[in-house]
C-alpha cells in the first residue's frame, strides 16, 4: 500500500513540473496590427483616418513587442498606390515601440492599406518573423476594389466583403503564396481583446482553421470587435538572428476584419 501511494504520489508531482514547464513555455500567437480608427466613411465621418500599428498578442492584450520602423506601408485604391511610410509616428517607448500614422481620404473608393514590418527576431520560437498585414477600409460606400489581391508574398484573397459585418457573419477566404492557392494552410484567429473576455484556457487564445484543397477558410466571428486572421508558412529562405546564426522564418498574410453588435 505504502508503495502504490508513493508512486501515485511521484507521478503526480511530476505530471505538475511538466505542466509547468509547458505553462511557463508557452509562446502566444504574434499578430502585426494595423488598425484604423473606423472602417469606413461616409458624409459625417470625413475626417482622416487614425491608425495604431503594433506588433503584438491581441486576444491576451499584449505583451506588445518592440517593433522597428517598417520596411514599407501603402494604401491601394482605385488602381493607384501610395507609399505612406513617411506619414508614420512612433509611439510607446524604446522597449515597446509601436507606430500611428493618420490618412485623408479625398476620392470614393475601397481603400486597402498594407505593411511589411521589418523582421522580428523571436528568440523563444527561435525563427524571425514577418507578417504582411492589411485591412480594407469602405470609402464613401463606393464597394470596388475590396477583393483585390496586393501581391504580398503571402496574402488572404477575401470571398467576403471585410467590411460592413456583424457579429455572427462568416468570414471566408483564400490564402494564396505568391498568387496561387496554398492547399490545407493552417489560420490563426484572435480576437483583439477589450478587456471584457477572460480565455478559460490557454487553447481558447487562439482559434485554428485548416484550409481545404483550395486553400479557403470560413469562421463566424462570434462577438463584436477587431478579428485578425493570420496565414502562416514557412519561408524557403533563412536569415541571420541577432545572435549570428541564419534560422529560419515565418512567412504570415494577415487581414483585420471589424465585426459590429447589431443594435
């Protein structure tokens, strides 16, 4: 009897260090944001866009990651492209700096603004990271434009309009790599957190979806707020950490989709 308790017992103390050991090495899913102030505008919202660009974990509310001035930042609409790097403004402090840049809109037309940060080293994954983001914004009700593809290396094509939605709207999508489909991609999904939802586990942080043959996706956004979706693959290339090593990289496409309670 003495024996069987004394195993149950060692078992079980080390069935808690591996729970903590696996607690303490969890690494949250990164999601580059960049995240304007509405999605859309209309006769009595002309005023410029703000947006808030940061390099963090939404649904937990951060850590926000230190993020460097990005390699590039536009805005597509109506079959023209403008560069916006020079509009961007850091902000936060030199541990977690993040950026803001704010954008007049003059002309009708779907607005799609993109970035490509510069690539972040994530010692604990041990890989760098770099996440083409975009969010689409409705301009003046004009609808075209809101599918276009941006060529991004790796890019979500909408099948849903990404904007105008409700809470409970599905949205779907097709992840493409350099134009083409990516069969059976794997999507993260966050929730940028207000501070109202608590996960009741870990696993509830982050929702996965598994792409089909043809690399589409569906997922009905549940509640009202920011969602990202994130398509994640690994590049064919590596680079060089900061530690001197060459390691290898995550390549993501991302899109930010606002949902609305309907009231």
């Amino acid at each position: 009897m003495y024996c069987f308790t004394h195993i149950k017992q060692a078992s079980r103390k080390a069935l808690y260090a591996c729970c903590m050991i696996i607690a303490t090495g969890n690494s949250y899913a990164h999601f580059q944001e960049i995240i304007p102030d509405r999605d859309f505008l209309n006769a009595d919202q002309q005023q410029p866009l703000s947006f808030t660009v940061r390099f963090t974990h939404p649904m937990t509310q951060g850590p926000v990651m230190n993020m460097q001035k990005p390699k590039a930042l536009s805005v597509f609409s109506n079959g023209t492209h403008t560069d916006l790097l020079p509009s961007l403004k850091a902000a936060g402090n030199s541990k977690t700096q993040q950026w803001t840049f704010d954008y007049q809109v003059t002309e009708p037309g779907d607005l799609s603004f993109a970035i490509e940060p510069q690539p972040y080293w994530e010692a604990a994954e041990g890989k760098m990271i770099i996440h083409y983001s975009k969010v689409i914004v409705d301009g003046y009700g004009d609808f075209n434009g809101w599918d276009q593809n941006l060529n991004l290396p790796v890019e979500i094509e909408p099948l849903t309009r990404p904007y105008s939605l409700w809470a409970g709207n599905a949205f779907r999508g097709i992840v493409k790599a350099q134009g083409k489909a990516v069969p059976f991609a794997e999507v993260e999904v966050e929730w940028r957190n207000d501070g109202s939802v608590t996960a009741p586990t870990d696993s509830y942080i982050t929702q996965v979806i598994k792409a089909d043959a043809n690399g589409t996706f569906s997922y009905v956004m549940p509640r009202a707020g920011w969602w990202g979706f994130a398509a994640l693959r690994d590049a064919n290339y590596q680079l060089k950490a900061p530690t001197g090593a060459m390691v290898p990289v995550e390549l993501g496409g991302l899109i930010w989709i606002n949902a609305k309670a309907m009231q």
